[in-house]
C-alpha cells in the first residue's frame, strides 16, 4: 500500500491506477519496479518534514495549546495527511499541516473526536478554493493572503470547543475476551465480514488481562515498532504494536493489552496477528474502559 500511495504523494497518482488496471505483466512489472524506487525517497521525505513538523510544534506550543497548526513551503501536499496525522497521535491535538505555495496554499487537518475540523471549515466556507473531508479529517485549497484569518478561526474555535477538556487519549474497549475465542469456528470470519473499518464503523476493540510476553523485539527501519509474541491461556500469538518501539515490554512480564485482531498473510500462510493498540502491566490498569492510546488512530503505516 505505501508503495501504492507513493506515486500520488510524490508526484503523479495516475501511476498508481496504470499498474492496477494494465493486462500487460511487462508493463506492471516496469511500473512496478518505478514505485519501488520512489517508495524509499517518499520515506526520506516525509521522514524529514515529520521532523520539521515536530520541530515547529515543539517550539510554538505546549500542553495548554488547543490546537497545533504548522507550514513549510517545501513540504508536498501529497504527504500533509501524514503530517497532521502523526501530529494529532502524538500531541492529541486537532493538527493542521500547510503548504504554502505562492499565492496559493494547501493544507490537511486531522482532528479527535472532541474537536469536528469539518465544520469549522464549513463555518469559513469563503476563505476557500475548495475544502472537503468529515470530522476527523479534512483537507483545503486557500489563497495564500487568507491563511493569516483562517489560523485566528481555528485557534479562536478550538479555544471556545476545547477549554476545560481534558486532552488525553482514550481507547472505547468493546469486549473483555480470551484470545482463545478468536479460534473458535466462524468468530474470526464474522470479524472480518464487519469490514471495511474506518470512519463510522471501525474495527471491534478488545482487553486481555494476564497475558504474558514471550519474546519482544524492535522492528521496522527506525525501530519504532514492537514485534512480540504473546502467551495466554496455554496458547501463544503473534502481535505488533506499532509505534510503541520505546515501551518497555521485557520477556517474562505480565500485561493487560488492548487490541484489535486480524490476519497476517505470509509465505502463503494465514495466521491470527494481534494488533496491539496499548498494553500495561497488569497492576497499572483500574479502568477497563480507557487506557491511554499508543498507537495510531489513523491506521498502521504498512
């Protein structure tokens, strides 16, 4: 998927549609082979203006700050998702990245579930180009000239939406299972025919107390994700916690976690993976309901 993706956030998307509906294997594998290539440059880029992202942030906010808007005229609108995404995760702040262009700029906001982006922007409806998205996320074409008013707006009704709210990350748990379940006939199959998750439908949550990890290890090109796996019950599980690279999770210890289950397909192989959303060890969790969120809301980032 990123590979697919890399196309429209470095240049052109229509790469992308050519190798899904070409009936030439020659042709796919050339276009095939240009998406591998600009796969590693997309990640350097957006490695690069995630770091300028936090930089900025880190700089102009701190904890009272009910909104977090950054902009560099470098950065490809193609990647502003990504920014205002991982943005939003991190600092759980309604996230606002732009791109200014000349006399005109592009931006993406990515919200929570306290603070509906889209309507703000609907309530300033004739700053815009065009502007489009839901609740959580939205995107923007704005003269550059009207970017200064368009800030106030923004900062002025996350002020009045968000004061006196307490800006922590939650997780709504679903169930309180036994991984065991997710082997017994049809409940996995009934699981996956609720897809597609996203927005207004999103993927069963779940809360495994008393688990206990067998092997822990980092993964992925910076490290930042856990790859584990997981005993309960007398059965052992494959799990990753994406984005959760620095927490500790040592062989031997005890957890509650969090997470939602699915398949992992490889070298011709269906296997049940957990994918864990937060874990603590077992003494630190009092409310099974909430937990502080670890790990992305807006999806893995394979």
């Amino acid at each position: 998927i990123p590979r697919l993706n890399s196309a429209g956030r470095m240049s052109d998307p229509s790469v992308s549609l050519d190798l899904l509906t070409t009936e030439s294997d020659a042709v796919a594998e050339n276009i095939a082979e240009r998406l591998e290539l600009h796969n590693p440059e997309r990640r350097r880029v957006t490695q690069e203006s995630l770091k300028q992202a936090y930089h900025q942030a880190q700089e102009r906010y701190d904890q009272t700050s009910p909104i977090i808007i950054v902009e560099h005229p470098d950065w490809l609108p193609g990647i502003l998702g990504l920014i205002a995404a991982n943005l939003c995760d991190r600092f759980y702040r309604p996230a606002v990245a732009i791109a200014v262009e000349g006399e005109t700029s592009r931006g993406s906001a990515r919200s929570i579930p306290e603070f509906n982006v889209v309507q703000i922007l609907k309530d300033n409806h004739t700053l815009f180009e065009r502007y489009g998205g839901h609740a959580r996320a939205a995107g923007f074409t704005i003269p550059t000239d009207k970017l200064p008013l368009l800030k106030h707006q923004l900062q002025a009704a996350s002020v009045k939406q968000l004061d006196g709210t307490n800006l922590n990350p939650s997780i709504q748990i679903d169930f309180e299972i036994e991984p065991s379940l997710l082997k017994e006939t049809g409940n996995m199959e009934f699981i996956q025919s609720l897809s597609p998750h996203g927005e207004g439908n999103p993927a069963p949550i779940f809360l495994t107390r008393k688990a206990r990890i067998v092997t822990s290890r980092q993964v992925g090109r910076n490290k930042n994700h856990l790859k584990m796996e997981i005993s309960h019950g007398g059965n052992c599980w494959d799990a990753i916690a994406f984005w959760q690279g620095d927490t500790p999770a040592s062989p031997g210890n005890k957890i509650d976690m969090v997470y939602t289950p699915g398949i992992k397909e490889w070298g011709g192989r269906r296997t049940l993976q957990l994918n864990i959303l937060d874990f603590e060890t077992e003494h630190r969790i009092s409310q099974p309901t909430i937990l502080n969120a670890g790990a992305s809301q807006h999806g893995s980032p394979y």
